[in-house]
C-alpha cells in the first residue's frame, strides 16, 4: 500500500481529506453483473489494478452504471470513484471524450472545468502538482477508454497499462 508517499502529505489538507474519503467509501465500487463493458489496467509504477464495468442501457448507447473493483493507491482508488460519477449516464462518444479532458487536466495539458455537481473534482485535479502520481490518477480513465474502444469493435476483453503512456 502506497498511502504513505510522501506526494500524499503535500497534497493541500482540503484536497488530501476529499481523496482519502472516496479511498475509505468509494462510490460505486464491486463487480457489476451483467456489464458490456468488462476491463482490467494497471500501472505496474505503483501496483496499482482496476477493472472497470460499464452496463449500456437497452439502446446501447449511453452508459447506464459504472463501477470498478480493485486495489491501488489512495489517488487511483479515489480517481476510479470519482470516474463512476462522473461517467453513470454518459453516453459512449461522450464517456471518452470526459475521459480525455480528465486525463489532458492530470497532465496540466489543460484547463478542466470542474463539474458543478462533482466538486471534488477539484481535488483530483491536485494530482497534477505530482507528476510521479498522475498515472495512478488517470489508470481508471485509460482503462475506460480502452474498454469502450474494445467494446465498439466488439472485443469482449481488453487489458491495459498507463507504463507507457
Ligand atoms: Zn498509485
């Protein structure tokens, strides 16, 4: 378990407090039965490992729930919790595309607007002042991603790795 790195500590208190709850009551995590979308990344710089379910309501277009299950720092925990929220009721075009920004804001590539109903977006977006992190913030959203791709072109299993991103 990685709780104690040292980027944790210098995390401003307010954003540390945000992160470290979705880590202790993360939303929607555990397997999702009957999901479409089924998929495992990991980031061998940490050891941290999700799988991320995504189930397609009747028309298969937008993403009716979303879960992920595994084990991984407290930032990887907590970006995977706040990813559930974030993409429960997107559609597939705009899971991808949130996906994207969220991972364009962790690089500090760009600007994100924090979601009115999703504050502690705000805190994720902390992450970015240590780079050594910011793949174990982004895994959940790569893993997303790479599971919609494979899902489009109709692959039932996909793995991927944030190492050589
Ligand atoms: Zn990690």
């Amino acid at each position: 378990m990685s709780a104690t790195h040292d980027e944790e500590k210098n995390l401003d208190q307010l954003y540390r407090d945000v992160l470290f709850e979705h880590y202790r009551r993360p939303h929607h995590k555990g397997m999702l039965v009957g999901a479409e979308i089924v998929t495992k990344g990991n980031n061998p710089l940490c050891g941290d490992n999700v799988t991320v379910f995504g189930k397609l309501d009747a028309k298969g277009e937008l993403l009716e729930h979303v879960h992920f299950d595994g084990k991984g720092c407290a930032i990887c925990m907590a970006s995977s919790s706040m990813m559930t929220d974030l993409l429960t009721g997107k559609t597939l075009d705009e899971a991808e595309r949130l996906s994207n920004q969220v991972k364009a804001m962790l690089r500090n590539e760009t600007l994100f607007k924090v979601p009115p109903e999703l504050p502690d977006f705000e805190a994720l977006e902390g992450v970015k002042k240590f780079p050594i992190r910011v793949k174990c913030a982004t895994l959940a959203w790569t893993t997303m991603q790479n599971g919609i791709l494979a899902y489009k072109v109709g692959k039932l299993e996909c793995e991927s790795s944030t190492e050589n991103e």
